[in-house]
C-alpha cells in the first residue's frame, strides 16, 4: 500500500476550495503579496519561483478568463500548465473523479477544476496529493471574490466594515461574497428574485450579522459601496433560462441603483456579462465601473495564491 506523500516539502498542504478556506489574517498576507507581483509583472520584473512546478486545469465547462489567468500566471511565475476538459480526456469518459486525482496529481504539483457539483471537487481533493484550487463550481467561486476584494482594496482601500449589495440570482458568487463577508468583517446585502435565494446552508455562513436581505433591490443598494451582479442563468441552469428571463427582469442593475448607493460606489461583475439584462450598458461601462481591472486582478490574486500554496510564506 503506497502511503500518500506530499511533493510540496515543507509546506502543509492546503486546498482552496471555498473563500472561508483562509482566514482574515491569511488574507491580509495574500492580497500584500498579489499587490507586490502585480508591481512586478507591471515594470517587467521577472518573478519565476515556481519555475519546477506544474499546474494541471481541468475544465469541465468553459472559461475565458480563468483558463488565460491560470496559464498566463503559471508561465509567467517559470512554472508548466497542463489543460484537461472532460471531452479530451477520460474524465468524460467515466473514468471515477478518485481515480483522475489520484494519477493527476503524481504529475503536478497544483490543480485547478471548474466542475458541477462541489462534491465532486471535494471528491478529488480528497485523493489528491498535491493542493486543489475550485476554479469554479455550482456553488462557490472564491477566485473570482479574492479578486473582486483585491479590486476594491486597491480602488477604494479596506472593505472592513463597508456594504456590498448584491443584485440577483442567489448562485456560486453570491455564496462566495456572504462567505467573504463573514469572513472578512463586510456586510452583504442581498436582493435576488422570489425562489432564487441564497441558501444559507450551501453558503455555509451561520453569522446572520453579515448578511441582510431585501426584496427590492433598489433598497440593498441604498448606501452601499460597492454594488455587483452576475449573469441570470449560472453554465449548467441552461434549461432554466426562459423562467430566469422573467423572474429577473426587476434585477437588471440600472443608474437609479447606483444613484442611490455611495456617491463614489464602484461596480463589479465577474464576467461574462450580457448588457441589457442583469446590467445596463451604461452601468458596466460608465464611470463606476471596474470590470476590467477586476478582471485582470484574477491573475494577479491567483498568482499570490499559488505562490501560498506551494512555497508557503515569502520572507
Ligand atoms: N469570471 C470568470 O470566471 O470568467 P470565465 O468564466 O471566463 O473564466
Ligand atoms: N455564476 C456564473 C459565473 C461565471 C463566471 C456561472 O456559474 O456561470
């Protein structure tokens, strides 16, 4: 029987599989780190520690900005990407979740999956010898919130104490931000159709402090710092997309709800997004926007991330 062991060496191994993984302190110490390789990626400062190291991406749905800011960032930290989707390997063929994690991770020394069902990125964590990053799943996204948080720190400074008002469908990110909120020490406002509600076993948040709930989403945005949404139909809820049309019609994130926000509210969305349903054109693309950098921001939080991961703290 070959007993598992652990390729990271003096590093215990850890997961990242839902925001409240790290703590606040842990946080505190990444989104430094993010800020300081981003300074470096900014003036073409070379920075390649894991220049032996070898992240595997499985993509079980698709993915533009998490497939080119997991590779981008590998490469550029001197590491290898392997790319996987279950139509170009045996994952889509059946083979067992255990099995894939077991083989996968002998190979490389970091994966990250975007899959369905968390219990299935939990069900390869649990065989893997080597760290797992969720890249995505039905319901958590935590990438996707280090990033947004990094977004706001850098635009406005602590999210401490502030209010995120999120507009929409009670989905993967809105159970992130409640996670983050806790977490974090932010309150959540949240205003999503009758039926689309966050469930509040699935976000895992037993802190009702953090969390405030509206019907109307005109009054989760009032005073709020940062106001943010998401697509009205998650990758895998297709079938449901007609009946989400018409549940989320009152959702659409429109100039009166920034209106009443703080005057200098931002907004974020996690990309894609599709103007003219949850947000107005001139919401994403006016002057409170900050897609775009909480886009780019994606590469440089998971960059900290890996770095964390696999060499520990720096210094
Ligand atoms: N926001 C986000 O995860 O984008 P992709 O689906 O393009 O990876
Ligand atoms: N909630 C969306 C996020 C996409 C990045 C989805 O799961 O499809």
């Amino acid at each position: 029987m070959n007993t598992p062991t652990i390729k990271t060496g003096q590093v215990p191994m850890r997961h990242y599989l839902q925001f409240k993984d790290l703590s606040a302190e842990e946080y505190d110490y990444l989104l430094g780190r993010a800020t300081l390789i981003k300074k470096r990626f900014k003036n073409y400062e070379k920075y390649t520690p894991l220049y032996d190291r070898t992240l595997a991406m499985i993509f079980e749905k698709a993915s533009t900005r998490t497939r080119v800011s997991f590779e981008a960032g590998m490469y550029q930290m001197g590491g290898s990407v392997v790319n996987l989707t279950s139509g170009d390997s045996q994952l889509g063929r059946a083979e067992p979740i255990e099995d894939s994690a077991r083989v996968i991770s002998r190979m490389v020394d970091v994966v990250m999956i975007r899959t369905f069902e968390h219990t299935k990125i939990e069900a390869f964590a649990a065989h893997s010898r080597v760290p797992v990053i969720n890249g995505l799943t039905n319901e958590y996204h935590p990438c996707q919130i280090l990033a947004d948080v990094f977004t706001y720190i850098e635009h406005r400074g602590s999210i401490r104490g502030k209010v995120v008002a999120w507009v929409g469908d009670g989905n993967n990110m809105a159970n992130t931000w409640l996670q983050a909120a806790d977490v974090l020490g932010f309150t959540l406002h949240v205003s999503t159709p009758s039926g689309y509600e966050i469930d509040a076993k699935v976000a895992g948040v037993s802190n009702q402090a953090c969390v405030k709930v509206f019907d109307n989403p005109m009054d989760a945005c009032r005073g709020a710092h940062l106001v943010t949404t998401d697509v009205w139909t998650s990758m895998g809820y297709e079938a449901e997309n007609e009946a989400r049309q018409k549940a989320f019609a009152d959702w659409r994130v429109d100039r009166d709800m920034l209106a009443v926000a703080q005057p200098d509210v931002l907004f974020m969305h996690c990309l894609p997004a599709h103007r003219g349903e949850e947000v107005d054109a001139d919401v994403i693309d006016g002057p409170h926007s900050v897609v775009w950098d909480e886009a780019e921001n994606r590469m440089h939080v998971q960059k900290a991330l890996m770095e964390y991961l696999l060499l520990g703290r720096i210094g």
